[in-house]
C-alpha cells in the first residue's frame, strides 16, 4: 500500500485520501507486523493440520501424485508466507505482480482441478482460522480470500488427476 502510493504521487505532494490511506495503514503497522511474525511461526503447524484434511478428502491423491503431499506442504508453506507478506504490505497488487500469476501457471501445468483447489484453500483457510489468533486471522483473511479465488480459477483438466473427493466428518 505505502509503495503503490508513493509511486502514484511522483514527486507531488499526497492529497487528502493519500494522506488518510498512508495514516490508516501506518496506525496499524506494528499490529500487521505482530500478525506477520505469528504466521511465519505457524506455517508449518497450519500446513501439517492442511495436509492431513486433504490426505483425508483425497485419499487417492498419493497414488495419482506420489510426491504430490511433499510438494504441496513446501508450497502451502510458502503460499501462506506470501499471504503474510501482502498482509504487511496491506494490498495485493505486489504479490499478484511477483507470485500468483507465476503460481497460477505451475497450478494449470500439473492439471489439478477447479474442485480440488478450492477444496484445498477451503482447508487452508480453515486450518488458519484454527491455529492463528482470532486478531491475525480477520488481518489475513481478506489476502487469503483473494489468493483462494486467483488460485482456484483454472480451466479443468482433461482427466481426473486427483482421485475420488470425500466429504470430511
């Protein structure tokens, strides 16, 4: 946010709702930087629950995918740095411009479908819910939203690539 808007003022002086935007989002630094620091320390924790509920939607994803949970825990690992990132940050442009459009083209190569992502950042999204604080979680929601809808847009794939879906209890 303070960089989108600096670089749209070029020199000029902000005006009123730059002023007030840049105000906002400095009022609420340290909190965004205290958010920060508890998602990195719980990525891992929010990955591991992640993992297990899809292994339990998808139990035959490991058969179509063998190195498919190892691949998916280093990326969710890093997909939920980045939502921290653009947290702190307090926009989405940045990490639109240097990550989920490159993701989103690795996403369209391996053919995972439509239903299995959004299942997958449904899961993600819950799994943050439960292991981040109430205060973090509604910072970091409005990015992991944004993030689940970008990701999950792809076309389907011309096969079933991962596995009969089950409803978790």
């Amino acid at each position: 946010m303070v960089s989108r808007t600096l670089l749209r003022m070029d020199s000029r002086y902000p005006t009123a709702k730059e002023r007030s935007d840049l105000l906002t989002y400095l009022a609420t630094a340290r909190a965004r930087r205290s958010a920060l620091e508890e998602v990195r320390r719980a990525a891992v924790r929010v990955t591991d629950d992640l993992i297990a509920n899809v292994r339990r939607m998808y139990p035959q994803f490991g058969k179509h995918r063998p190195q498919g949970f190892d691949k998916g825990h280093r990326d969710m690992v890093l997909l939920t740095h980045m939502a921290a990132n653009a947290m702190f940050l307090g926009e989405t442009d940045t990490i639109d411009d240097q990550f989920t459009h490159w993701y989103k083209t690795i996403l369209k190569g391996v053919h995972l479908t439509p239903q299995f992502l959004v299942d997958t950042f449904a899961l993600w999204r819950d799994s943050l819910e439960r292991n981040l604080s109430p205060d973090t979680f509604v910072m970091l929601r409005p990015v992991v939203d944004h993030l689940s809808a970008a990701l999950s847009d792809l076309p389907v794939p011309s096969g079933n690539e991962v596995g009969e879906r089950r409803q978790l209890a």
